[in-house]
C-alpha cells in the first residue's frame, strides 16, 4: 500500500518515523509529511496553539500539496490525533482514496460527505479526552451513513497518543496490540 501519514500537534517527532519504519517493513510505502515545517513541541498544549496560528485552511493546503503526487495511486490516508483528522479530511475528498486509518482521533464530516464503502479502522485510548463516547458514536453513524466501512477498536485505560513511547500516554501492551490490528487491516486492501 501507499500510505501519507500525518503528524499530531506535537510536530513530525521521531514516533512517527518509527511508525512509517514499521510500515514500510511490512512492505509499504509510506510519506510522512511535516505540516508544522520542523517545528516540534513539548506538549500538546504548544502544538494545538501552533496549529491554530497556521490555521485549518493552510493546513489543509499544505497537506493537499504533500499528498497530490502520490494520490493517483490509491493512497491510504493514516494520522496520529490532528494528523488522523486530516487524514479523514483528505480521504474523504479523494476518490482513489483505498483505506484510512485513524490513530487516536476523528474529524467532522460534511452533511454531504459520501465515499463507496471506503475501508476505515479507528485506533482510539477508552476513555480518551479528545474522543469522547458521544462524539465516537456520533462519528460513526455519520461514517456509516457517508459510506464508510468502519472498524472502532477501543484501548481501556491507555492514554490518548498511547502509541508514542516518549509520550506519558505511552501504553506498551496497547500500542503492540494497535499495530498487530493496523498491519492486518492494510494487509487486506
């Protein structure tokens, strides 16, 4: 598969090279875009306030621009948190998009969003701050309705961004089990 994978607020930060490195060793290839142009932050407040000055519309843009040579292949969109966000953003807008996965966050869709039976697997911390119950069911059925054949896997007492071994969220056992899920899933597009 040909994958784009988009960074969380905390910047293009050496977890998410190791998740493209274990994506491509399991034969993919995989782009890892920089929205936030090297900048990296400490904490996740820092990182949502740099997104915020840059702004959702140049975000996008910068995110459209990274993907478009690459999305006549097929792509399957992937992000971490925001980068899940913008990866749904962009997959539902792409119509060679082949799959989408979300680590530890979800977006809002347009009224009239509509895919064909695209794939989508959600990785998602039980409880999660940023991912509420009411909001995950809310996102489902809309997927659901959008068109979206959608997985949700829950990961009980893991913190948010539980896949980044320099984070506190971190969760070993959870991010092993996330990635075991994740592999089968690009393996069956």
């Amino acid at each position: 598969m040909n994958i784009m994978l988009f960074h969380s607020t905390y910047g293009l930060r050496p977890a998410v090279e190791a998740a493209a490195d274990r994506l491509r060793g399991a034969g993919h290839e995989v782009w890892t875009p920089d929205l936030f142009e090297g900048r990296t932050f400490d904490t996740v407040e820092e990182g949502m306030a740099h997104r915020d000055r840059i702004g959702k519309d140049e975000l996008l843009k910068r995110a459209v621009l990274a993907a478009a040579p690459y999305s006549d292949r097929g792509l399957v969109y992937a992000g971490f948190s925001f980068g899940a966000a913008v990866a749904q953003t962009l997959a539902l807008g792409d119509e060679k998009a082949r799959g989408l996965l979300l680590l530890h966050g979800t977006s809002d869709l347009a009224a009239n969003a509509s895919v064909d039976e695209l794939p989508v697997q959600l990785h998602v911390a039980e409880p999660d701050p940023f991912e509420t119950d009411d909001w995950l069911t809310a996102w489902y059925l809309q997927m659901g309705r959008a068109g979206a054949d959608v997985e949700v896997y829950r990961y009980a007492g893991a913190g948010h961004l539980y896949t980044d071994p320099e984070l506190p969220d971190h969760d070993a056992q959870a991010a092993e089990a996330t990635w075991r899920v994740a592999l089968g899933f690009l393996d069956a597009l």
